[in-house]
C-alpha cells in the first residue's frame, strides 16, 4: 500500500493511533495518576477532528471497497466533532471511584466503536459496510453495561446486543439476496433492478439498518438501551450511531436503489409518519428525562426521513444538514441531563421543577436545546426542518408535509412541559446549586454556539448541498 492509499485512510489512522497511545499511556502511567488520561484522551481526540478538517486526497482503496470523497470526509468530521463533544461531558463522570481502574477501557471502546463508524461511512462494498457496522456496535454494547454494578446497565447491555445481533442478521441476510439477485456487492458497480428478489433483498437490508435508526416499528429497544446506558454511551446511540446510519442509508437508497425509488419511497412515507407519530405520543407520556429524549430521539428520526423519502440532491442535503444540528441540539441536553444526574442522581421530569432559580445556566442551555428540537425560530433546529419540510415539498408529497407540521406542534408542546417545569414551575426540593467542571461547561458553551451560529451561517448548509450535487 502506497503513502498516499494511507493517507486516503487518515480518518481511520488516526483513530487507531490514538487508541494505541491510550492503551500504552494505561500500560505505563502510575496508578495515581490514571485520572490524567482523560484530559489525553480529550487532548487527542481536539487533534484528530482538526486534522480532519484539513485539506485531504480522495479516492478508493482495497480495490474500491473503501471509498472517501469531501461528503463522507465531512460527515466523519460532523461525527468526531460529537465525540469530542461526549469525551468533554463524560470527564466528571469518570471521576466516581468505581471507574478509577476502568477509565481507559471507556476510550478505547468509544474510539473502536468511531473506527466502525467510519469505515461504515467511507464503503464501498456491502462486506465493508457490514464489517463496519459490526465494528460500531459490539463496542457500544458492552459501553451500554459499563456501570456494571447497577442492573439498568447490565439490562441494556443485553437488550443492545441481542437486537443489534437480530437486526444485524436479518441485514445480513438482505445482502445475500442482493448478492443472489445481481452477482455483486460493490456500490459503484451494482446492477439493480425491479425483480421481486431485488425489492425483497431490500426489505430486509432496509429492516436491519431500521433498528439502528429507530425507526418504527424496529424501536422498541431504545427506550429501555437509552435509559440504562451510561448518560455518555446514550449520547452516542443517539447520536453518532444514528447519524452514520441515516448516512449510509441516503447513500444506499439513491445510488443503489434508484431503479425501485418508487417502492422504497412508499416504505419511507408509511414508516416516517409512524416513527414521528408513535415518537411525540409516546415521549409525552415520559417522566424520565432519558427516556423522554429517547422517544425525542425516535421522532427525530421520522423527520430525518422526510429528506430521504424524495431521493433528490436536496433532500440529501438536508439531511445531513439535519444531522449536524442534531448533534449539538441533542448532545446539549443529554450534556444537562448529565450534569444534573451527576450533582443530584435526579432523573425525571419533575425533579426539573424550579431548575432556573437554583442552576440558571444549565436551564438555558436546555431550553436552547429543547427549543432547536423543536423546531423553534431563530435557533438552528428550525432552518433544519424549514429545510426538510422544503425538501418535501419540492417532490410533493404535501399530505405527508402536513403530517411533519402537525407533529411538530405536538413535539413543542412536549418539549415546553420541560421548559415549563424549569422556568416556571416550583419545588420545595429542587436540584440545589452547582458548578460543572471545565470540560462540561465548554461542551455546553460549544453546543450553544453550535444552535445559534449555524442557522444563521448559511455558507454551511451551501456547501454541504454543493457537495450532494454530484453523488
């Protein structure tokens, strides 16, 4: 391999470069000291996404089933970006005495699991996707059982990886019928057609990736996985897990699957208005904050895709656009519900009662947060889904653009029951006082800015569509 098919690879170098530093930094560092390597790992992980907003080579390596382009570049460094944002969140965490002998193992699993991830993003063979795939989840599934001494976590563990062997089984078994169908796996080479076994194979492949979106009906594990998983580890399924998901979905659907665009739009259209329905409905009835946003998180992924449902440059587009602001709005909640869990051990809504007369800051940070969800103007959530509902709008289908308006008002009047709890609200016991640390505080300072810069930045979303043009 020639330096620059390495180089093509840097993404991934430099992630298993940092893993290796961890792991020799655990070998050799005085037990006293073990608390160090977190500000490493931090330190590491500022370089890594830096280095990937460099200037790079594209190109395709291990004869075309890898393939890096500036989208798939960018949509990695949306991703590390989260990541760093959930290495700076997870920094007092791991400062609890049961993780002092596990501190490096939380890395180490998180970066294999952003080594899949990519990988997953830049194939360009379905071997390559899947191998990826399962890259991603097994480390996220023993994270998903880190706290291995409550039972909530040993629980998600088990229910993560049982779904993800079910549903990674049913894609893998989708792939063999697209390999029956057409006598080839590479995405830049697959002859598709409108065969009953082509459609089948793509039911089941479409199932599979379902579960790690959430999408309805292959959802019913998230609530449970959202809220027994370390706060850090629910941040990442519902983030960066979801987010490369949704990515190589669009890339598969519109490349791959344009001959059967019609059957595959129908499938989109019924399970889009069913994830966003069921998501806001079920999320209205939550008392815990983490199981609230995971049902926040299932609705989500309904309105991602009415930017896929029609298969145009623009939907792409938007939602990838979607995703970034997805990635601060989300991670600056899950960052309060962190903060909050970690000073008082409160967890339901009602424990926010009267929030922002003791901790005025964390609740604006959430009400940033809640209101970008939501959809709500000028903050960057709304250009996101002004974005989508265009995208909609322009292949058409208006009866399901009316259903997004709809469950969004429903979505805001769920979100407001939060705000309403922490600014207006009262409480004889509210959560007292207190100060994050360093790192906390500058991961909520920069999902802030991430809500209320990127809206209005439009040159982001320019390019970022100027990108989609072309695939």
């Amino acid at each position: 391999m020639s330096l620059n098919e390495l180089m093509i690879m840097r993404h991934e170098w430099a992630l298993v470069a940092v893993a290796l530093i961890l792991l020799i930094a655990e070998i050799g560092m005085n037990e006293n000291r073990k608390q160090n390597i977190k500000l490493f790992a931090c330190v590491l992980m500022t370089l890594v996404t830096v280095l990937g907003f460099l200037p790079a080579d594209t190109g395709t390596v291990f004869g075309n089933m890898y393939v890096t382009d500036p989208l798939r570049i960018l949509m990695k460094n949306i991703l590390n970006v989260g990541v760093l944002i959930i290495f700076l969140q997870s920094f007092s965490w791991l400062k609890q005495p049961n993780y002092q002998d596990r501190i490096t193992e939380f890395y180490l699993l998180m970066l294999s699991s952003l080594i899949g991830v990519s990988y997953m993003i830049s194939s360009g063979h379905f071997l390559m996707f899947y191998l990826g795939l399962e890259l991603t989840t097994i480390p996220i599934a023993a994270l998903a059982a880190y706290e291995q001494f409550k039972s909530k976590s040993a629980e998600a563990g088990i229910k993560l990886i049982l779904s993800s062997a079910f549903s990674s089984a049913i894609l893998l078994f989708g792939i063999s019928i697209l390999f029956a169908a057409s006598g080839n796996l590479y995405f830049n080479s697959y002859e598709s057609s409108d065969s009953i076994i082509n459609v089948l194979g793509f039911i089941f492949f479409f199932s599979g990736l379902a579960f790690k979106i959430s999408i309805v009906p292959f959802h019913l594990w998230t609530a449970d996985v959202y809220e027994g998983s370390p706060t850090s580890v629910t941040s990442y399924l519902s983030v960066i897990s979801k987010g490369s998901a949704v990515f190589i979905l669009v890339i598969v659907l519109t490349t791959l699957f344009r001959v059967i665009q019609p059957m595959w739009q129908e499938v989109l259209y019924a399970t889009s208005i069913l994830t966003m329905t069921i998501g806001n409905l079920f999320a209205i009835r939550q008392q815990n904050v983490k199981r609230f946003l995971a049902f926040s998180s299932i609705a989500q992924a309904g309105f991602i895709m009415l930017g896929i449902v029609g298969g145009t440059a623009l939907g792409m587009a938007t939602v990838i656009y979607f995703v970034l602001v997805y990635v601060f709005s989300n991670l600056a909640a899950f960052g309060v519900v962190q903060a909050v869990e970690q000073a008082s051990g409160k967890v339901t809504v009602d424990d926010y009662n009267g929030l922002y007369k003791t901790n005025p800051k964390l609740s604006l940070v959430m009400m940033l947060a809640l209101f970008s969800l939501a959809g709500i103007p000028p903050l960057a959530g709304f250009f996101g889904k002004f974005f989508l509902f265009t995208a909609v709008a322009e292949s058409g289908f208006y009866v399901l653009l009316g259903v997004a308006v709809l469950n969004t008002v429903i979505s805001l009047y769920y979100y407001l029951l939060v705000v309403k709890a922490m600014f207006i609200n009262s409480s004889d016991t509210p959560v007292t006082a207190f100060t994050s640390d360093m790192a906390m505080r500058i991961s909520l300072v920069v999902c802030s800015v991430g809500i209320l810069v990127i809206g209005f930045y439009s040159p982001v979303f320019a390019y970022i569509k100027e990108l989609c043009v072309g695939i």
